[in-house]
C-alpha cells in the first residue's frame, strides 16, 4: 500500500492540469467541497444545505469514511472538507492527519454528534476551522463555509497582489 505522500508525488506531474481545472471552476464561481460521513442522511442534508445556500461551494462530492476520502483527496484538489469524527475503516481525525500530506491543504469543519474536549484540541492543531455538533442548523453551517469562503477569497487577493508585486518588480529591475 503506497502512502498519501508517494501518491501524492506520482500524481505531481498531473499539477498544471488540476491548477487549470481549479482555476476555471473559480472563474465560473465554484468551489469544491467533500462531505464525508457514514450516514446517509447528514450526507443528503449537509448536500441539499450547500446547495441551496448563496456560497460558491456548488460542486460537491461525498464519500462514506476517511478511506474513501483520502483516495477522492488524491485525486481532485477540495478547498473545503466537512467530515465527521465516528466513521468505520478511518475516522475523521485520523482523515485528518492524513490529509496534512496533500499539497493545496483543504479547509476543514468537523460535524460530530460528539462533543470531546480532546479531538476539538487535536483537531485545532490540524487547522479544522470549526467544530460543529449534530444536529447543526442550517445557519450555523452556511456561516461557518462563508467564513471558509471568505479566508479563501481574501487568501487568492493576497497571492494575486503578491504576484501583481512580483512582475511589476520585475519589470522595474529590467528597464
């Protein structure tokens, strides 16, 4: 069994090909997001949620455990991840840790029936942005993702102006 690092790495040369694809769906004002829950039914909710909400998380896919995850997580850059902790094969947190190895790190927000001090302090280690408890309200989830939206769109401001900076600097030095 190959690592999340060494998939990662043979998959490198497919980069420049998921950054376009990723570029393109941003121009068209989708982002990605995996849901990924044992239960059928958060799943659906969760789903029907984003979908209807005014957020640019539009394309969705879900997976049943954090195996499954880590496998669609090799394959298709997310910028957020929704998860539950309590799931057969991989729980949430150990999804997690496991996706620190991807390049372009996802956002991370954990739906839990749960409430455990200790994973909640892990999962702060691990940059989950928010700690959601099951049931969540439609209003508590569409304002944590616009939070998440909102890091990302001034996160892409920042680079963008970084790289403005950077040719423009350039551009300076050879005249």
């Amino acid at each position: 069994m190959q690592s999340v690092f060494s998939t990662c790495a043979t998959v490198m040369g497919q980069t420049a090909i998921l950054t376009t694809a990723v570029a393109i769906e941003r121009e068209m004002g989708m982002r990605r997001v995996l849901l990924v829950d044992d239960d059928d039914k958060s799943l659906l909710g969760v789903k029907m949620i984003l979908l209807r909400a005014d957020t640019e998380f539009k394309d969705i896919s879900v997976c049943k455990d954090g195996l499954q995850a880590i496998d669609m997580l090799k394959m298709h850059p997310f910028d957020l991840i929704i998860t539950d902790i309590k799931m057969p094969n991989m729980d949430g947190m150990e999804f997690i840790r496991s996706a620190q190895a991807v390049p372009n790190k996802p956002r991370f927000i954990i739906m839990s029936g749960y409430q455990n001090y200790n994973v909640a302090k892990e999962a702060l280690r691990y940059g989950v942005r928010e700690y959601l408890l099951k049931p969540v309200g439609r209003h508590e989830l569409i304002e944590s993702v616009r939070k998440i939206e909102e890091e990302l769109i001034q996160e892409e401001l920042l680079a963008s102006e970084k790289t403005q900076n950077t040719h423009l600097h350039s551009m300076l030095i050879t005249k």
